[in-house]
C-alpha cells in the first residue's frame, strides 16, 4: 500500500515502518494518523511479520502534533474534536495491540504524539542525545488519549511530574522512568535496534504473541486472580506445536526450526521454516 506520509519496507520478517514528514520534524496531522491506522490493520493480520521498527525521517523521531493541523481544530466543533481525539486514541490502540513486538527507533526528539508512539512500543531504543516529553500542557490542552499507554510505562507517579509540568526530558531519564530500554550513542543507534530484533527472530512468534497479551491481562491482578490465566496460558503453550518444537529443540540440543538467522549486518536471513 502506498502512503503519502509513511514509508515501509519488508526485510523477510521484519516489517520497517517511517514516518515521513521531515519538513516539520516528522509531526502528526489527520492524514499521517489515518495512514497509520491503515497500516495496522493491514499488517496485523499478516502471520509472516515477526517484528515491526518504527522509525522517523531526518533528525527527529516525531515533534508531536502538526501546528497547522491544531490551528485548525480551533474552529472545530467539540463534536469534531471529540470525532478527531477518537480517531487518534484508535490509531494508538491499534498498534499497542499488533501481536508482534514493535520497537521504537528514537533520534532527536519525541514529544507530545511522539512521545505517545514511544509508548505503544514493546520496546524502546534511544540515542543518548534525544528529548522526550509530555508537553501538551504547555498549549493549554493534555496528553489524554496518550495517557493509558504512557501510565503503562511511566507509572502514576513520573506522569504526575511530566503531564502536569510539560518539561522535557533526557532520554537517560526516559530509560529511569521505563519509557526508553535502551539508550546508545546515535551511531550505535541501528546495531542495537538489529540486536533486539535477532532477539526477537531466535524467539517463537506464537510464544512471543501470547506473552505480549499475557502482560495486560495480568497487570493489576492479585496472584490469586492471575492463577487460571497463568497456569492456563502456559499449559496451552506447552502442548502447542510450537512449544513441542521448543523444548524438543532444547533438549536435542539443536536449533528450532522457526528460528531465523541474520546477516552480519543484523538483518534476517532465509525464510522461516515449517
């Protein structure tokens, strides 16, 4: 599908997703957020991606909202906004819940929205130097259909400092508050982005699905609530052909035969083998 604010590009079973609007550091407009949405639903249902990079054109990840695009919503009915908000809390909703991991390649700055995509991802890499922030406030408006993704992440308490203030952050401050996994120099910036994704390959995707809809299920429950949905989601696994293969694989001391190689570039390798 051709996107007129995105770029994507498949490596085998890797699916490279970019923001492409560098002219205003990669900002948010009605448009970039309904081909994001599109994107999701589309690539959800694709069984052969296995891991999902998101990234930003030129020098900033995402500088959040489009200023032209909130200029406009100053003359928008609060039936409008809230038709507009809806569409953007979907937007996030639908790439926090791909089955695959999604991983956050972050360069310069991530703030407001982008500060939001951060926070729908699995997992997070920075480089040393970028800025982050919940700065909604500071144009009188709030981080809202952000907040359950980044309460996720940050807790109630770094929420209750950066909502409320609209302070940018250190991407080392990121990585305290559980936003960012991790944080390299930019010119380790793509080797660490490969090393989570072999991490990812080496792994069993049904497994690795599972696992990611085990953690929302689980969250917030007493042990004993948790107990039949961890006791039955294991159990499930163990006797599901991919788990087979795992543990005879382990045991015969061989590799199992979903995992996928790389190059010495970090990039996949071969098909995945049935």
């Amino acid at each position: 599908m051709a996107y007129n604010y995105l770029t994507t590009r498949r490596d085998g079973a890797v699916e490279y997703l970019t923001l492409n609007r560098p002219e205003v550091r990669n900002a948010f407009n009605a448009e970039m957020i309904a081909e994001l949405a599109d994107w999701a639903a589309a690539t959800g249902g694709e069984r052969d991606v296995r891991a999902v990079v998101v990234g930003g054109v030129g020098k900033t990840f995402s500088a959040g909202a489009d200023v032209t695009w909130m200029a406009k919503t100053i003359r928008y009915t609060e039936e409008q906004n809230l038709a507009d908000a809806t569409a953007t809390s979907r937007m996030f909703a639908a790439i926090d819940q791909l089955r695959m991991p999604v991983i956050g390649r972050v360069q310069g700055a991530a703030l407001g929205g982008g500060a939001g995509l951060a926070a729908v991802c699995d997992i997070v890499v920075a480089e040393e130097g970028a800025v982050f922030g919940f700065t909604e406030v500071k144009l009188g408006i709030l981080p809202a259909v952000i907040s359950p993704f980044a309460l996720a992440k940050i807790g109630r308490s770094a929420a209750r400092e950066l909502f409320l203030t609209g302070a940018r952050f250190s991407a080392a401050r990121a990585r305290e508050i559980g936003l960012v996994h991790a944080v390299v120099a930019a010119s380790a910036l793509d080797e660490t982005v490969a090393e989570y994704v072999q991490a990812i390959l080496a792994a069993g995707p049904e497994a690795i699905a599972a696992a990611k809809s085990l953690i929302p299920q689980v969250a917030g429950r007493t042990i004993d609530e948790a107990m039949p949905l961890t006791a039955g989601a294991l159990a499930k696994r163990r006797v599901s052909t991919e788990g087979q293969e795992g543990l005879l694989a382990f045991l015969e001391k061989r590799t199992p035969s979903w995992a996928i190689a790389a190059n010495d570039d970090g990039n996949a390798k071969g098909k995945q083998r049935h």
